[in-house]
C-alpha cells in the first residue's frame, strides 16, 4: 500500500511520513507488529505501564563485586551520595586473609633472620647486594617498558652468577632464595587483604548499595554499583525491522519527562542490532545525553522522536 501521507498510531508509535509502506501484522496471542518504511518522523512513547520500561536514561556505571566470602563490617556510604574515585565504599573481613597475612610475616621474619646468622664474606655480600640491586632496578624498568627484555635477563643471569661464583655458600643462596620467596607470599596475602576495601572505580553516583554491617557475603557478589551521572545515554528498544529506517546520525528530539519536561534536540548516536541469540526479538536506538549539572537521574521515562526525513 502506498500513500503520499500517512499516520499510524499504535500503542507505543506515533509516526508521520510523507510518503511510507505500512505493514500492519496481528496474531492470536494479540500481539501488533507494525513495519513502516518510509521518510517521515517516527515517535517512540510506550502507554501501558509494562511496556515503559522500553524507553529509558540509561548511565555508564561500575558494578563492585567482594573478591572472597567475606563479613561486612563497615558501609561507608549510602546510595544516591556523590563518590570519587578511590573513596572507600564498603570494607570486609575475613579471619582467614587475617590468619595467612600473620603466617606469611611470621615466615618471612623467621627467614631473614635464618639469612643473616649464615656466615658471609663481607666484600662478596657487598658485590651480591649490588647485582641484586641492579636486579631489582631492571625489574622495575621493565614493567614501564624503559628496558628490553634481554637486558632484564642480562641483569637476572648477572646476580645469579654472582651468588653461584663469588664463593656465597650453598645454604646462604638457599637462604636468600627462601627470604625472596617468603616476601612474595606477604605481599600476596597483603594484596588480598586489601582487596576486602571496596573502593569506588570512578567518580560518580552510589546508585545501588547492597551491604549491611555484619552481613555475610559470597566471592563476586555485587554489592555495590558507581554510575557515572555527567553523560547519560537514552535508549529506546524498538522492532529490529525498525532499523532499515533508522541509522546514526539521524536528528531526534529527546522529550525528558521531568517536571517541568525538557526537551534536547540531538543526533543518534548508535543503533545496537537484534541477535538471533537474545531471547527477545529486541534492538535498541541510543541517544547520548550531556548531564553536566547532574539534573538527570537514570530510570527517568523519556519520549524520543527521531527525525528519518532529515
């Protein structure tokens, strides 16, 4: 069916075209599936209340796991409070981090001093000391990329043969290879301690906080969820047939059901396509938002009308 002017106006679409092809489909279940292919305006503002969850302000956020079972002994926010990046969240407890962190320093300790009541030359220590030194600078350099790799070998071999060749004991090489070994260990378990701090990732807004002092919590649990509130996105899921008429860059007006309502005038920024895997034959239009002033909440209903003709 042609027509130089044509209006439909279902539940959830309102479209204006100067000249479209309409396709109206009903099934028994008495579900509508309209396809408009055409130039004109399309109008996306769901009426049903299951429905408006099609048109949303979505925000990049971060969602925080606990990286083990663990206890919540303190919540240092609440949700919808203004965090920076780095600003403590939530802090868990687990003796059992507590009881390894102990039993690793106890070791590393017990080590050293094994280490330093094995007789050593004084000038051959000196010389094993600087290799060592040499080492570990190496090692460092090479985790910002200022050296090759080759040379980091080169300064590796260089300080294992000193201990092999400069006349260091055999039980004082075993020490020193017991002490790095015992230092790595506490420096996990404290790596691991530490991860019990949830930090915020990024600067934003607690907008999901699911923790309460003393309660128990598995590993990679989300607990807690920073939404980054200076760009928002509006998303509107639509009929992936929808998609031959809608691209990016296509002009739309975003019409923000605040009181009063606002309305931005913008460009599609992405179109995200339905894939045969998704349970819901679903695709979505994506319209970012400036939010500098932080005004806009995410979850706020939105009505976007996209401009095809344009």
């Amino acid at each position: 069916m042609r027509a130089r002017r044509s209006e439909a106006q279902p539940i959830d679409v309102l479209a204006h075209a100067r000249e479209a092809r309409r396709v109206l489909v009903e099934c028994d279940e008495g579900v509508t599936g309209l396809v408009l292919i055409g130039r004109g305006e399309m109008r996306f503002s769901p009426k049903p209340s299951s429905e408006k969850g099609q048109l949303r302000l979505y925000a990049g956020s971060e969602t925080l796991v606990t990286p083990f079972e663990a206890t919540v002994s303190r919540v240092a926010v609440r949700e919808g409070i203004a965090v920076n990046a780095g600003d403590v969240l939530v802090e868990l407890k687990n003796p059992e981090l507590d009881h390894n962190l102990a039993v690793a320093r106890a070791q590393r300790e017990w080590v050293e001093h094994k280490g330093d009541a094995a007789p050593v030359n004084r000038e051959t220590s000196a010389i094993i000391a600087r290799k060592k030194a040499r080492r570990d600078r190496y090692r460092a350099l090479f985790a910002t990329r200022d050296v090759t790799l080759q040379e980091l070998e080169d300064a590796e071999n260089d300080y294992s043969a000193a201990l092999r060749d400069l006349g260091a004991p055999r039980n004082a090489r075993l020490s020193q290879i017991e002490i790095e070994r015992a230092i790595a260990d506490e420096k996990l378990a404290e790596q691991r301690l530490q991860s019990l701090v949830i930090r915020a990732p990024i600067a934003g807004v607690v907008t999901k906080l699911d923790a309460a002092e003393g309660r128990q919590v598995g590993a990679r649990e989300a607990i807690a969820e920073v939404t980054a509130m200076g760009n928002l996105e509006a998303r509107a899921e639509v009929e992936p047939d929808l998609l031959r008429v809608i691209r990016a860059g296509m002009n739309v007006e975003v019409r923000i059901m605040t009181v009063p309502p606002k309305v931005i005038l913008d460009k599609v920024a992405y179109v995200v396509p339905y894939r045969s895997g998704q349970q819901e034959r679903r695709a979505a239009v994506v319209v970012n938002i400036a939010n500098a002033d932080e005004s806009l909440q995410p979850g706020t209903p939105v009505m976007l009308t996209i401009k095809t003709g344009q």
